[in-house]
C-alpha cells in the first residue's frame, strides 16, 4: 500500500522549463474589458516617465507566460508583469519561460473583468487555474489582483509557499519591495475614462506621473514666469522706467 508520503509526492505535478517549440501557437486570448490594455499601460507610462524600466527588464501586459508541467506545455497571460532581469533583452518577444530566460516574474497582475473567478482559480488539473499556476508553478512572490469596476486592490505575497493576503498601508497603498514602489488605487480621468486606476508612488510618498499630468505642470510653470514677468513690467512702469529700454551692463 503506498504511503501517504507517497500519494502526495504523486500529486505533485513534475515542472520543467523548456523553450517553447517553433510552431507553438500561442492562443490570442481577447481581452474581455477595453479598460484593461488602458490600465496596463498607464501603468507602464509612469514608470518609463520616472526612468525606472531599464534594458534588462521585462515589463509586459496579456503576455504569455510559459512553464511545462507534466511534459504539457501551459501558458498563461496576466494583465501585466514584471521581471527584473532577463538573460537577453528582445524587442520582439512574444512569450517568456522563467528560470529559462531569466529571472522569475516578481510581481503579476490580474484585473477582474467577469464574475467566473479564473483569477482565484486553484485548479491544478491541466490546464491549471491562474493562482494555482502563479502560486505553485511559477512561485511569483507578489500576485495583485484589482478590480476596476470598484477600486478594490488586493495584493498577495508568497510565504512558505502560499499566498498570504497583504493589508495596505495608512494610505491604502501596497509596498513592493522588489520594485521599491507603492502600488495604490486612484480615481480620475485618464483618455476619456472616469474610473478607478492604478498608480505608483515613490517611497517619499510622491505620485509618479503619467504624461497629461506633466504637461499640465509645464503649463502650470509657463503661467507662473508668464504672471511674473508682467508683474515685473507692471512695476518698472509705475517707476518710470520703459522695460523695452532697460540699460546694458
């Protein structure tokens, strides 16, 4: 009779980290809310405005990631990722096997779009859920899971092996030490969308941002310098002195 031991050492499945072959078809899974390649990439936007990604990185949204278990080859695509160091940087990568060509997925994100629960799924039958896979298979240390419909943000962090639920800080905000950045939600207007967001903040507390909120700040600074300067010809004038005849050091 085999031992309990025995019976659980069966259960497990067997992980490899194999290239996928040539003429794998990867599926074109379709992205089931428009406002998630938005929030992906908004994401993204913050991030390269700061100089954090650097060549080495891969930070990537729906994009497949790949590990062979039980000689089957299993892909699946988050929302987005983020790994800190692959071996060989690519322009043009299509899927990504951890361990193979770099360095485990750090941090994954799912964001809820229907109410079936894959991203809570613990299947680990072929093909396995998207926690199960994240958790047990690819062993990711942070796994975030947001839903844009209600600002609900949860974060989980791998410990002995399972994922532990994360309670936020004062701000309601998660820290990621991995990436040495606060994960939190923020409600606004972004590209014609009026919802909840997600945004980074740096350890100081200061909101990274996105690229409209730059250029307000530029034209915040232009309409300062612009004030002065008429303040400044206001003055001159009141003075008797013409601004267009000032003397030449």
């Amino acid at each position: 009779m085999a031992t309990q031991l025995e019976q659980t050492k069966a259960l497990q499945p067997v992980v490899s980290w194999e290239a996928l072959p040539d003429d794998f078809q990867l599926e074109d899974e379709p992205v089931e809310y428009t406002g998630q390649p938005i929030i992906a990439g908004a994401l993204r936007e913050s991030l390269e405005i700061s100089g954090f990604i650097q060549p080495q990185m891969l930070i990537a949204s729906n994009f497949g990631l790949c590990a062979t278990i039980s000689g089957q080859f299993v892909v699946k695509a988050p929302d987005w990722v983020y790994v800190a160091h692959v071996n060989q940087a690519l322009s043009d990568r299509k899927s990504y096997t951890p361990n193979l060509e770099g360095d485990v997925p750090q941090v994954v994100m799912e964001f809820l779009s229907d109410a079936d629960g894959q991203e809570y799924s613990v299947k680990r039958t072929y093909p396995p859920g998207k926690w199960f896979f994240y958790e047990q298979i690819l062993q990711v240390p942070i796994y975030v899971i947001f839903d844009p419909s209600d600002g609900l943000l949860e974060s989980y962090q791998l410990e002995n092996g399972r994922y532990e639920l994360q309670q936020p800080d004062e701000n309601g905000r998660h820290w990621l030490e991995s990436m040495k950045l606060f994960l939190g939600t923020w409600q606004g207007t972004k590209e014609a969308r009026t919802s909840y967001w997600l945004r980074w903040w740096d350890q100081s507390g200061n909101l990274l941002p996105c690229a409209v909120e730059l250029i307000e700040i530029e034209r915040q600074r232009a309409e300062q310098e612009r004030q002065q300067k008429e303040r400044l010809i206001a003055f001159l004038r009141s003075q008797g002195i013409d601004p267009n005849n000032l003397p030449t050091a």
